[in-house]
C-alpha cells in the first residue's frame, strides 16, 4: 500500500509562528487583537511579485498598530493577540473564499503572486496562517469563560490618511455592527478629547461581509467588543505610539465600567 506523503509546509521550521500571545494571564477584562499587525512573507512565496515599496506600504499591513497595541496591552495589563503575516498572504479579518482574503490587487497594486492560485494553495494560507491565529482566539476565549472571568474583546486597526486621493480628517474610527453599546460609550468618551474628530462607522463600517474577527468572536459569542481604528500617521512613530496608547488605556477602563454599570441597572 503506498505511503501517503506529508503535505508541503508553506512555513519552514525556522519561520516565525503566524501568531503571537502577549501578556497571556493578563488580569484585565480586555482582550485586544491586531488581525494586521504584522508584514512578513513566508519564503516559499518570495516578494509575491510585490515591490518593497509597496509591500512597506498600508496595503501590506496596518502601519504603527502593533507597537501601539502592545503599549496599551502592557499598560492595562491585557492579553493581546497579533497576527504575524501580511494581510497579503492572506486577510485574517476576511472571510476564506471570499473576493478579499487573498487579494490578487490592493488598492491601484496588482499582488501577482496571488493571481491564479490553485485551491491548493489557497488552502495552504488558509491551514497555516488564517486558522492558527483565530484558533488562538477562540482558545484564549475559551479559557476565559471556562475560569468565569468577564471578557471584552478589542480589535485594533489603523488606517491611510488618504485613499485613492480621497484625505479621510477622522483621527480615529469607532466601528461597530449589531451590538453598539461599547462602541457608543468609547465615542463620546473620545470625542471629549481636544481637538479629536471621531468617525461612527468611518472610514469604515463593520459587517459580516467586511470583517471577520469581531462578527466570529465578538457577536456570536455575545461578548462585549469594538473596532478601534487609528490614523497611521498619528502612530507611525514612538511619540504617537505613546500617545494614543496612553488614551486608550485610559478610556476603555472608563468606558467599560460605565457600559457593565449601565447593564447592572438595566430592568431585567
């Protein structure tokens, strides 16, 4: 009877895993994500035919999210969840299969090595990038509501300052779907600070057919959940890092207590 052989590894032994934990017993009630926080490529796929240039630009990965997410995840003592690849190997925060996950162009740039993959192919994104990092998701949350302990769940983002020409003057966007609760009381705490424009659903809109993480892991387990997305050039450097860490370890406490408080009075 033949040996079936072992399926081909995209990632080499040596490579980084495709998620990192952070701050894994963390004592706060947030768990914060960053389904873009990182720009690797395996090996086996080369530069995806991409210049570096552009594989350094926002299309490859969300600029600044991850030192700033890890700031605030420290300073709240929080566990955080970062996707290690490029969201142009394939989207964490998209469906599988949908048009989106493994883009063959990004906004004006042509990904050729995502054009006429096999299913193959696409399933080896899938097995080894796309599901390791939301099965640590669903295992961190898991854990957490197995112990009793209450969970939040925070996905952090960030966006271009400007897209195909179009400025966006929003510092930051709140995203938010079925569930808007958390979203609403973060707002108005944000839009007390000086000088901030606050986007409600800008630059974009949460949906089941935009987004992957918050629909999977916040709405269907009934979690308490927002989308956070910050302008680049506001976190591209350590100041700004700094900066908006800072805030947001200070106001999602605030917000939070203020959304259970408001629950707790709630007529049953």
């Amino acid at each position: 009877m033949p040996v079936k052989a072992a399926p081909i590894r995209l990632l080499a032994p040596d490579e980084p895993p495709p998620v990192t934990v952070r701050n894994e017993n963390g004592a706060s009630p947030f768990v914060f994500v960053a389904d873009h926080a990182g720009r690797l490529i395996p090996r086996a796929l080369g530069d995806l035919g991409v210049a570096e240039a552009e594989r350094a630009r926002h299309i490859s990965w969300d600029i600044g999210i991850a030192a700033a997410a890890e700031l605030v995840a420290d300073a709240l003592d929080a566990v955080l969840i970062e996707q290690t690849y490029s969201r142009l190997v394939i989207d964490c925060n998209r469906t599988p299969g949908s048009q989106t996950s493994i883009p063959e162009i990004s906004e004006d740039t042509p990904i050729a090595g995502n054009v006429g993959l096999s299913q193959s192919e696409k399933d080896d994104r899938e097995r080894e990038i796309f599901r390791p990092y939301h099965a640590t998701i669903a295992a961190t949350l898991d854990a957490r509501h197995d112990a009793g302990r209450a969970t939040a769940l925070v996905s952090l983002h960030s966006f271009t300052p400007v897209f195909k020409d179009a400025m966006r003057h929003w510092q930051v966007g709140i995203m938010h779907n079925r569930d808007p609760r958390f979203a609403h009381i973060l707002m108005a705490h944000l839009g007390r600070e000086d000088s901030l424009i606050v986007g409600n659903n800008e630059p974009y809109s949460l949906s089941d057919e935009t987004d992957y993480t918050i629909p999977v892991h916040g709405e269907r387990r009934g979690l308490h959940h927002v989308a956070i997305e910050i302008r680049q050039d506001l976190i591209e450097g350590v100041k700004g890092q700094r900066e908006w860490a800072e805030r947001l370890a200070r106001l999602l406490p605030i917000a939070y207590r203020e959304m259970v408080a408001a629950e707790t009075l709630r007529p049953a």
